[in-house]
C-alpha cells in the first residue's frame, strides 16, 4: 500500500523538539533565546492538554501543568492555541520595552507562519482539534493490523524538500520506539531509499538525529524486532560505518571504481571471484553474500507482471481496525509515554 506522506496526518506534536525546531527554523540556527522559551512552554501546553480530556474528577486532577511530568519530548498531544496563550502570559509578565518582548512576537510569528503554510498541513491541519491520534497513525504508518496489505511505500513527493529529512527522521524514530517500548512484539523490516543522502559518509551532510536514528537501528534494531535495509546507487557515499552493520549485501551492476572496492571490502573471500563480473551484470541480475546466504550467489530477479507492479495511490483517511493488536498498541504507547515523562514509573513486560 502506497502512502502519501503529504495527504497523511503526521500530527506535530509527535515529532520530537529538535525535529520541530528544524521545521519551524527551515534548517537553520534557531535563536537562543526563542528556543529556550519553547523548551519551557511545551511542556505546559502537554500539561494543560492532559488536564483537559483528564477524567478524573475536578478535585483530584492537578491544578499545575508541570506537575503531569511531561518533557519537551514526551509524545502526547497538545494544542498550538495553549502554546501561544502561554507565549502571550510570558510575554505580558515582562517590561514595557519593546526588545524585551521581541523574541516572544518573533517566536509567534514564526510558529503562525509554519502551520498556516499549506505545504505543511500533514502536519499541522485540524491541529487545534484532532486529539490523540497516535495508535491510529502507527497502525497505518506500520500495518500493525495489515488487513491483508502487510506493507507500506512512503512517498515523500509533495511534501517540502527543506523538511523531508526530517519526516525520515520521525518515521525512523517511530519504528524504532515502537519496536523497542513493545519488546519486539511486531517484527518490522524497514527498508531506506537513496540512503546516501541520509546516511551520508560526509558526516557534515544532512540531518543529524535521521543519521543517528538509522544508525540506532543498524546497531540495535535486531534485538528489538526491527530490521534495517539499505538501498543506493552510490554505495561509496554511504556511511562506512553502518554499511559494515549490514549482515547481507545485494549487488547490482556498479561501474564506479570506489563503489565496486566498497563492496570487495565488505565481502568475504568466498565471494571474490564473483565480484568481478559486477560491471557486466545484466538487468535484473545481483551478486548476494554475507550471513543471509549460505554461499555467494549470482542470480536474476523474476519480472512481476504488471498487476502485481505497485502503483502510486492517495491515501483518503486514517481508520484504526478493530482487532487483537488495539490493546498491545495502547499498552506500548502507555509504556512509551512513560518512559519520557518525569517521575513518571515505566511498566516492563
């Protein structure tokens, strides 16, 4: 099943704060003093959004947003009309002068003019009223309950280049969590396009929590169920470092020097002689080595028949399925939660 990113609800508040900062920043340096302020005043808005929908009765429910425990991080939701009012009450404790206040309006400002731009409505439409909607975003994001259709193509065309490393980043970010927060109850394999531009071997290039994230997996991912897969035309671009996490290597015709001595270099001895014939491969041939295979093999790809070809599609609306899965994926969000809220105890198993 195809899913376009941009007609998905990808809610904000499900990012974490360096990812929302590069969003509402467009990459570059945020200042010191706007980010200091929502660093304090996320936290309050999550607060004043738990007491909100809290069904406890008034008398027992805090009469202090800081006291749910909620940190800058914390993936629960909160609504950007809480965010400016507390920017508004910051504000109106200052002085008169107007560089006082500059930082605060700036900060409104910016904010306003992220989630007002249409480009950005996967994130930020129906903000002030889609409530918590993060069971039903994992489950169609990951075909946690797959109805038949167990995986998912993640398009990214129509959402802004400035912050598609971004959306990478939060994707990645949330397959890990969920595999680590369920014990690897739903084992996933994750497969990465052009890798090269987010795993960069030029470690000055792109996003840095999309490189650390897809590194975490390489690393650890096994343990908790999810599997990474690497996809590039330029393997010699790609961090050498997560390229020697890859257990199996898929080869394809490679004409370039430096990515045919990347791949020698990956691969054991049984597999040389084979690796010479990776600039004469044909379509649809690959060479395959390492712990996936019990010897290296050279072989050819069957052609699908056209119907079985996938094809680009739009996705009109989220809807989580009933079945066994909706109560596992409410006790790891629970757990998930609490791991990333303050004073908050985390239940294991």
């Amino acid at each position: 099943m195809f899913v376009n990113l941009a007609n998905l609800k990808l809610p904000f508040w499900l990012f974490t704060f360096e990812e929302l900062l590069e969003v509402i920043y467009g990459g570059r340096p945020g200042s010191d003093e706007e980010v200091e302020i929502l660093a304090e005043l996320i936290p309050l808005a999550k607060g004043l959004y738990y007491r909100s929908q809290s069904t406890q009765p008034p008398i027992d429910r805090p009469t202090d947003p800081k006291s749910t425990g909620y940190t800058v991080d914390t993936p629960v939701p909160y609504w950007p009309q809480d965010l400016f009012a507390l920017i508004e009450e910051q504000m109106g404790k200052l002085d008169s002068s107007r560089s006082s206040r500059a930082h605060y309006r700036r900060l409104i400002t910016r904010i306003e003019a992220v989630s007002n731009d249409p480009r950005y409505a996967f994130m930020f439409a129906n903000a002030n009223v889609g409530g918590d909607t993060m069971a039903e975003v994992l489950c169609h994001l990951f075909r946690l309950q797959p109805d038949g259709k167990p995986m998912t193509v993640m398009q990214l065309a129509g959402i802004p280049a400035e912050v598609q490393d971004v959306v990478v980043s939060v994707l990645c970010r949330m397959a890990f969590d969920f595999g680590l927060w369920s014990h690897g109850a739903i084992e996933q394999l994750l497969i990465c396009e052009e890798a090269h531009r987010y795993v960069s071997a030029d470690r000055s290039i792109g996003f840095q929590p999309t490189r650390r994230v897809l590194s975490r997996i390489a690393k650890e991912g096994r343990t908790h169920g999810i599997f990474l897969g690497l996809v590039t035309q330029r393997p010699a671009e790609v961090d050498e470092t997560i390229i020697s996490q890859c257990s199996t290597l898929f080869a394809m015709r490679m004409a370039n020097e430096r990515d045919q001595r990347l791949v020698q270099a990956a691969a054991s001895d049984a597999a040389a002689n084979l690796l010479r014939f990776l600039p004469s491969l044909g379509v649809r041939e690959a060479l395959a080595f390492g712990a996936g295979m019990v010897l290296p093999t050279r072989f050819t790809f069957h052609r699908l028949p056209d119907h079985l070809i996938p094809h680009s599609e739009t996705t009109r609306g989220l809807r989580l399925e009933a079945g066994l899965d909706n109560r596992l994926i409410n006790v790891v969000i629970e757990q998930w939660r609490g791991a990333m809220t303050r004073g908050k105890p985390t239940r294991v198993g």
